[in-house]
C-alpha cells in the first residue's frame, strides 16, 4: 500500500498572509491557520494553530484575495523542516503545504437556514 499524506482542515486566518519569492521568481504564500476542532462552551483556552503555506500560481491568485479573519477549508499534505540556529539550536516546524484553498461561509448558510424556518 502507498503511504498517503493527505489533510483537510478548517479554521480561520489569525494574521494576514505574508507573501515571498523564491529565487526562480515563483511565489510563496505564508500564514497560520486556527483551527476549528473545539467544541462548543469548550473549556479549552489554548488555540490550535498550524502554519500554512502556499506555492506557484495558487499563491499568487490567493495572495490578492486571503484577509485576517477569513474562514477557509484548506487541503494539502504535512510536511515537517529541520534546521539549526546560529547558536546551535536544533528547530523544528510542521506546517500544511496547500494545494487548494477554499472560503468557508458559516454565517451566512445559517442565516438563510434561520429564515425558512420562521417562514414554513
């Protein structure tokens, strides 16, 4: 069996994006995502957030739409860099390469929802 590195996840953009170029010109676009994954009256108060990023022609198209706040359906694969700091420091960093982002409209399909109940 092939091993599958697959997520889907939703959540809200915390900050806006940060958008780079790599040495061959193509874009990059960076930005952390919380996510949605606790419950409603939830005594957690820690957030959950993962850094996403963005490559190529789908960075660029995003980077001129994506904004603080904005709810997004994000699909992509794990992928997790190494590297040591100028003091010797080992670090690591997991994040979500994306390859599709989508808008997440939740308020608005539960308004309409709200209004044909009060009208049946």
């Amino acid at each position: 069996m092939t091993p599958t590195n697959r997520v889907i996840l939703t959540g809200r953009v915390t900050r806006p994006p940060l958008r780079s170029f790599r040495p061959d010109g193509s874009c990059v676009l960076q930005f952390p995502l919380e996510l949605n994954d606790q419950e409603p009256g939830s005594a957690r108060s820690g957030r959950n957030r993962i850094d996403i990023v963005v490559f190529g022609k789908l960075a660029e198209i995003e980077s001129n739409r994506l904004q603080n706040g904005q709810q997004l359906r994000v699909e992509g694969h794990l992928k997790q860099r190494h590297w040591q700091t100028p003091e010797g420091r080992d670090r690591t960093r997991t994040e979500v390469i994306a390859t599709d982002l989508r808008t997440v409209d939740t308020s608005n399909s539960t308004a309409r929802g709200e209004e044909n109940e009060k009208t049946c």
